[in-house]
C-alpha cells in the first residue's frame, strides 16, 4: 500500500467512526422517534461575569446527516462556525432566546435561563412535540421534556442547540469587546479570567456586567 492510500485508508477508517457516534448520537432521537418535532434545548453562559445567558432550541431533521455534532465545548472554534451554518441550513427550525444581565441579577441565573430557554422555543416558525433538553426541565412548557444529563455531548439535538448557543454568545462578546475595551471580552467571553477581575478592579465595571456576580471585586 503506498503513502497515498495509507492516508485514504486512515481517512475512511476516520469518517466510518465519525458515522459510528453520530449514528449514537441520535439514540434519543431514535428512542422517541414516534414524535415528528424534537427539538434539542440547551444554553451558553451561565457562569460569566458579564454579558447574556445565551439559550437555543434546534429541531433536525428525521433524516439529518451532519456529522461531527457534539457538547459545544469540545469543538474548536472553527469547526464550531461551520457547524453553526451547516445547522441553520438544515435544521427544521432554530430559535434563539436570551436573558439580559440585568434580568440575571433581577431574577437570578437559574430563572433567567429558563426565561431565555422560554424565549427560544417559543420563537420556532415549527412547533416542536418534545423537548430534548441538556439537564433541566423547563417550567411554564406545555410540551412533554425529557431532561438528559450531559446531554450535550449524548443527544444530536442538544449538541446542535448547544453549538448554536455558544457562537451566537461567543460573536456577541466580541462585538462587546469594541464598545466596552479593556475587559478582554473577545478573549474571555466575559468569564471570570485572572485578567477580567484585575480589569474590574482597576476600571470598574461596565453596562454589561453582572452586578450579583462580581460584587466582591469592586
């Protein structure tokens, strides 16, 4: 075998386990396959210091191909933005819901991400007949919720809404970056980072933070 078809072996043998998870990773989809609309739930930010908790609702297709769906954080960046624009091309549908910071420090973090999960599925141009959601159980949702610990990384639905989440998040704080300089927000995503709180503590803080969340810093 030479070099060349050594590689395309390894690419194949590559792609065959690729399919292999993927194909795992629609066990749930799979399992409650007698629902025509499941919609994968999840969120991004809930533990930064500044910015929205950011929640997305996605419903694939009963035929989706994309391969490489996974728990957000386990993708790199790039391939996170070409799987988000692989998502908008193919899903059913896909909404986005957010809670503001003040509506955090309002209401506190755990309901303005059920606020912000609300808000995604409810701006479905489909609406869905399950909720495949990543650990939570969303109140004032009429429709039936299956909570999946982890279930980012276990369920294809979750994964995409998570991906959503997390570039839609992720390109709004380096938007915030150029209004509000300093706080390294392109960087840190507005996460607690060594560097974020010695910014805090030497310029204070700006619109976009989280008053309950970094109250012992200034």
């Amino acid at each position: 075998m030479t070099k060349k078809e050594e590689r395309e072996a390894k690419k194949l043998e590559k792609l065959r386990q690729e399919k292999e998870r993927m194909h795992e990773m629609f066990a749930y989809e799979r399992k409650y396959g007698q629902y025509n609309y499941i919609c994968g739930v999840d969120e991004v930010g809930r533990g930064p210091f500044a910015g929205p908790v950011v929640a997305a609702a996605v419903i694939l297709p009963k035929d989706c191909d994309i391969l490489y769906l996974n728990d957000s954080k386990k993708i790199s960046e790039k391939k996170r933005d070409i799987l988000y624009d692989e998502i908008y091309e193919k899903a059913v549908a896909v909404g986005i819901g957010m809670a503001s910071e003040k509506v955090i420090d309002e209401i506190n973090i755990l309901q303005a991400t059920y606020k912000a999960m609300q808000s995604a599925i409810e701006k479905l141009e489909v609406v869905p007949d399950l909720l495949l959601n990543d650990a939570v159980t969303i109140p004032e949702i009429s429709i039936p919720q299956v909570p999946i610990i982890k279930g980012d990384a276990k369920s294809a639905s979750i994964a995409a809404a998570s991906i959503v989440a997390k570039v839609t998040r992720d390109r709004m704080m380096k938007e915030y970056d150029a209004v509000y300089p300093g706080y390294q927000f392109a960087r840190n995503k507005g996460y607690g980072t060594k560097a974020h709180i010695e910014a805090i503590r030497a310029q204070g803080i700006c619109e976009i933070h989280r008053r309950t969340f970094v109250k012992k810093y200034i």
